[in-house]
C-alpha cells in the first residue's frame, strides 16, 4: 500500500473523528431531540467515516482522495466556526 493513500485515509479519520463529535453535538442541541436519536447519528456518521477511510485506503483514485480529504477539512473547519 503507498503512502499516501496511508497519509489520506489517517487525514480523513482525524477529521471525520471531529466530525462525528460535532455531528452529535448538533443533534444534542436540538429540542426534543433523545439519546437514541444522538447515538444513531453517531454510529451513522462512523459508519460513513469507516467506508471513506478504506475507500481512500484501497481503490480511490489520488485525486479524489485527495479532494476528500481537503472536503473533509472544510467541513470540519466550516462547523467549528459556526458552532
């Protein structure tokens, strides 16, 4: 395996990994909102987490690996200055 898809997929977990928390913050925030409701959110963005990170790690092309990890990355900082 090369490098930098090794490099991509742990820029992706580090953000994604913010993500996650974020994600449950905001379903947290929300009025009427249970534990359920925030635990699934949750399982769901890690789920979602865990694909891109072995897509990123096998098969995806350099490019869009790459336009991944940099779409990651805005969101992470996009969310954080909004919250």
């Amino acid at each position: 395996m090369e490098a930098w898809r090794l490099i991509a997929a742990a820029l992706i977990a580090a953000g994604g990994v913010v993500l996650v928390l974020l994600t449950m913050a905001k379903v947290r925030e929300r009025s009427g909102s249970t534990n359920g409701q925030v635990a699934l959110s949750g399982a769901i963005t890690s789920t979602v987490l865990a694909v891109l990170c072995l897509l990123v790690a096998t098969t995806l092309a350099a490019w869009l690996s790459w336009a991944l990890v940099i779409a990651v990355g805005l969101a992470v900082t996009v969310m954080l200055l909004a919250s």
